[in-house]
C-alpha cells in the first residue's frame, strides 16, 4: 500500500518533489471549498489554476500541505493554508479577504479576516508588543542554493537577533510572529510560492507590518508565476532593523 509520505513521482509546479500527502490534501481541501456552494476558480501549489476563471466569484489561494519535508522525516510540525480573493484581472495581495491555516499536529486553526484581525482557536491574538532587535526571537528562512552573498547578509542579521527558530513550514512561522510568540518571520530568498499570502496575511490582520527587499510595504499580483520575498515583523522598526542587516548599512558598522 502506498503510504502518504512516498514520492509521487512528480513535482509541482514550482519544482518541489510532490509526496502522496500533498496530492491527498489537495484533493480534500478542493473537495471541500467546491462543495461549500461558493463558484471558485482554485490556484494550488501541486496543480496551478484549476476551473474556468470566467465562472468564478472567488480565487481560492491554497498551499495544501505546508512542511511536507517534515512529515517525510517524522517531525510533527506541518500545516494547511487557503486565502479567499474576489476574482479580478488584477488581483494583489491587498484584495485577499479571508484567510484560514490549520496546524495540524498542535490543533490550531488561525482565521484572519480583512479589517476584522485574526484568531486563533477562535481567540483574538495581536503581534508582541514593539523591543529591540537585540531581544527579538525571528524565524529566518536559508532554504537556497548556495549563494555567497546571501548567506552572509543572512549572518548578520542573525547575529543581531536574540535568537532564531524555523519550523519548515512558513506558514505556521507566520501564524506565531501574528500571534506574538515569535518576533518576525524573514523569508529574502525571493522564492516562496505565492500560495503563502494567508500567512503575511495573517500577520498585517494582527497588527504587524510585512514589507519587502526594498523597504516598501509588500504588495504583489497573484499570480502563478510570482515569488514573495518579505520581513513580516511585530513592528515597522524591527523590520527596517532586520534589512538595515541583511544590506549591510554602513552607518550600521556591518
């Protein structure tokens, strides 16, 4: 019997080996928001855009299986990821309405709704309260091939931090930075499918700030093709904090 953590032997779209797991969840989430009576077009990381747009109210954004890499190890931390966004020609990460993750192995469920905050088990949380780069604890994603330049600006902002923790899976990362138990989740790479907006979602719901490599306010188009590269933070300073780093600001002394 094949078991859900065996290789399907393909990989999606953005090139990451599929497991049986992410096929399985995949169905059953689209399973389940088809059955919700909604007319959704679906864009997922395994198979792309599914259904004819032209018939759809809303895009449904899915990751259907956020860490899988943990679950083929045995490390029990993964989750499931879905945004809702009213279906236009142009569509960014501003118009994302609803967002849900579901961790499983810790059985938390954040919801963020647009203008309304975030929740978690039904509880309303906010970001940590503003401190010093020196005391922030940040989940810092070097998941990339080798690249001189961008491990050592990843060193310095490391070094500047309290601490640091990763679980794999990005969008718990940034389920615990919008809830206040970690500071910042920093992903720079420039590769992260766009199917993780419910997690910077969740964050600016919660109170924080998510901007991108140049400083700005991160706002992008949905769309297959893009990559997200951001600093979600608890604040505005610590963010501009954690990039003064990784550019390597002069005035810093790095």
């Amino acid at each position: 019997m094949t078991r859900a953590t065996d290789h399907s032997g393909r990989t999606n779209l953005f090139g990451d080996s599929t497991l049986v797991l992410d096929e399985m969840a995949e169905s059953e989430i689209i399973d389940t928001l088809t059955s919700s009576g909604l007319r959704l077009a679906i864009l997922s990381e395994e198979r792309g855009f599914l259904r004819d747009r032209e018939d759809a109210d809303y895009l449904a954004v899915i990751d259907p299986v956020d860490g899988s890499t943990n679950v083929e190890r045995g490390i029990p931390l993964c989750s499931a990821g879905v945004s809702l966004v009213h279906l236009s020609n142009r569509m960014t990460t501003d118009d994302v309405e609803v967002s849900v993750v579901r961790s499983f192995f810790t059985d938390d469920t954040f919801v963020a709704k647009r203008g309304e905050g975030v929740t978690r088990n039904g509880a309303h949380v906010r970001v940590a309260s503003e401190r010093p780069i020196e005391e922030a604890i940040v989940s810092y994603d070097t998941k990339k091939p080798y690249d001189i330049d961008f491990m050592t600006a990843s060193a310095r902002v490391l070094a500047a931090v309290r601490d640091m923790r990763r679980s794999a899976s990005n969008l718990l990362d940034l389920c615990w930075t919008a809830c206040g138990a970690l500071d910042a989740m920093v992903d720079l790479r420039g590769i992260l499918p766009i199917v993780h907006i419910c997690g910077t979602h969740m964050v600016e719901e919660a109170g924080g700030y998510v901007i991108n490599e140049s400083g700005s306010r991160m706002r992008l188009p949905i769309d297959i093709e893009q990559r997200m590269s951001f600093i979600a933070s608890s604040d505005r300073k610590l963010a501009d904090e954690i990039l003064k780093r990784f550019r390597g600001d002069a005035s810093l002394g790095v």
